[in-house]
C-alpha cells in the first residue's frame, strides 16, 4: 500500500482525497474525502482573472488540508488545477500561494487530461459488471467545462469543452449581480442553445452516441440523483452507483429551473455552495442525455480525485 493525496481544484469546489492504493490489486482505501465550495472561477469568464476574494477562500481551503495531509503521513501529494485557473491571466498569484502553503506546484492539466484522470476514477470499479455495457460515455459537469470520455478498458477518445454549472450560471442566469430568480424562459433558451453548441464542438472528436453507458460525475450530477432518491441528506453511499431515468432528470430539471432560491435551498441534500449553479448544471446533463438518447444515467462518486490518486500511485 502507498498512502497518497490528491487534490482537485476546479472552477466551484476544491476536493481532497486521502487514501492507501494497492495497484496490485486495484483497490484504493479512503481514509479521508472531503469538498469545500470556494467558487475559484467567480468572475473568470466575465474578467479573464480570479478574485481576490476567490483566491482567499481557496488558500484557505489549502491550509486546513495541509493539516489533513500531515495528520494522515501521506508520502505523496498531487495537486491539480482544472477550468478556472486555466483561463485566468493570474493564475502565477493562484500557483504562488498553493507553493506557499502545500509545498507543491499545482498542475494547470489540459482539458484532455482532465477527462482522461476522470474516465479512470469512474471506470475502474466498473470493468467487468455483466449489468453494464461497454464503450462507457464519461461525463464531468464542472463548473467551468465538461469533459466527455468515451472508452472501454482505456481512453478511445476525450475532449474538454468550456460548458459548466458555474460558468452558464454567470453567462446566462445572472442580471444585475444577481441570479434569475427564477430565470425566464428566454435566458433558459440562451443557456440550452450554448450547451448544444458545445455538445456539437466535443461530437467533433468524441463519438457520444456510439457509447451504451452513460456514467455522471461531479456535484451537478451527484445532487440531481440525491433529489431523484428524496434523500434526507447527502448520502454518499446511496449516491454512489444510484442509476436516474431520463424522465427523472427532465423533470426535475425543470423542477429546478422554475424555482426560487429559497426553494431550491429547503431541499435537503442540497450543498449551499450549489443553490445557485444546480439549474444551470442540471440542464448540462439533460442535454447530454437527450443528445445521445440515454435512458439512463449511472451516477459515480469516484472521479477525477480518484484518477489523479491511482496517478500518484
């Protein structure tokens, strides 16, 4: 066993896992995962640079995982960086501050590579169920981008496209510093008609409908299966491997995008950090869904943090 961390910082949240892997026997033991909302990409696609304020909460998130990674004696550590810092013009301020309190320099991956550590945290637990069929189509609804991998045993094709909860939300839903509460009908036109150009970009190289799997990754995804169960809290384990229909999605798709935002906070396995940007991330994966006329979706809790430990390891 090999005792690692990895982080993940993306456009909405920074994650850390701590776990022993076992590339022997392909299993990886967490010992501690958690996620905290620091909203990185706050501004981004409307300044092209990230906020100070954003940047603080972020090194703040650093250095209480800086502490969970000494508690736990974790021999290596990888950090990288996903959509917002990739986009910035002072991502050197953001790269500086994670040197200063972690140690290590974070790792600006290209959308390619993102998709290809997601594919291998989803997947890896899934080759070889009979209920499953392969090619798998991978989805990462982030805040910035969404990553689409198809593959079977490996990566066949992958791309990275600049479409996420967080960055419709700012480009669509928001009017007068405020989110659309709720947005009309019209500014849901706008946002579906940029996911469907973006989906058109990623059919370009990735060939989504020729996958018989469709497998969701990411908070967008994981809290649509949560208010798909009624769960009375986030529960990891119900989550994780939970299968939602297409009817279930479209519904409460638009179950969400016509509420307001004390509604859609009174749900309870809601993350407050997600009230504002769940419509937007919703309707990303209802689009991919009708794209390639899934029926389903199969939900996984493992993902790129997983891709980048066994990367580590």
């Amino acid at each position: 066993m090999t005792r690692v961390a990895a982080i993940d910082c993306g456009t909405n949240s920074i994650r850390l896992l701590v776990a022993d892997a076992d590339p022997a026997t392909g299993e990886l033991v967490d010992l501690d995962r958690r996620m905290t909302i620091v909203r990185l990409g706050q501004g981004v696609d409307r300044t092209g640079r990230l906020a100070p304020e954003a940047l603080e909460r972020t090194f703040a998130a650093c250095r209480e995982y800086a502490e969970i990674i000494k508690e736990h004696g974790a021999e290596k550590l990888r950090f990288v960086a996903t959509s917002a810092s990739r986009d910035a013009e002072n991502r050197d301020e953001f790269v500086r501050g994670v040197v200063d309190i972690l140690g290590v320099e974070p790792e600006v991956i290209t959308g390619d590579r993102e998709a290809e550590f997601s594919f291998t945290g989803a997947t890896r637990e899934l080759t070889g169920r009979d209920d499953l069929t392969r090619p798998f189509l991978v989805v990462d609804i982030g805040g910035g981008s969404t990553e689409f991998v198809v593959g079977g045993d490996h990566v066949a094709a992958a791309r990275s496209v600049d479409v996420g909860c967080v960055r419709m939300t700012e480009r669509h839903l928001v009017h007068d510093g405020k989110v659309s509460d709720p947005p009309t009908e019209e500014r849901i036109a706008a946002m579906r008609a940029d996911i469907e150009a973006a989906l058109d970009l990623a059919e370009r190289t990735v060939p989504l409908r020729e996958a018989h799997t469709l497998v969701g990754l990411a908070g967008s995804v994981t809290t649509v299966s949560a208010i798909a169960q009624d769960l009375p809290e986030y529960d990891s384990a119900r989550i994780h491997h939970s299968r939602i229909s297409h009817d279930r999605v479209r519904e409460i798709t638009g179950r969400l995008l016509r509420s307001t935002h004390a509604e859609r906070a009174a749900i309870p396995s809601m993350h407050p950090g997600r009230v504002d940007v769940i419509g937007a991330g919703a309707l990303v994966l209802l689009a991919i869904m009708e794209r390639i006329g899934a029926e389903e979706v199969v939900v996984s809790e493992h993902d790129i943090l997983d891709g980048i430990a066994w990367s580590v390891a």
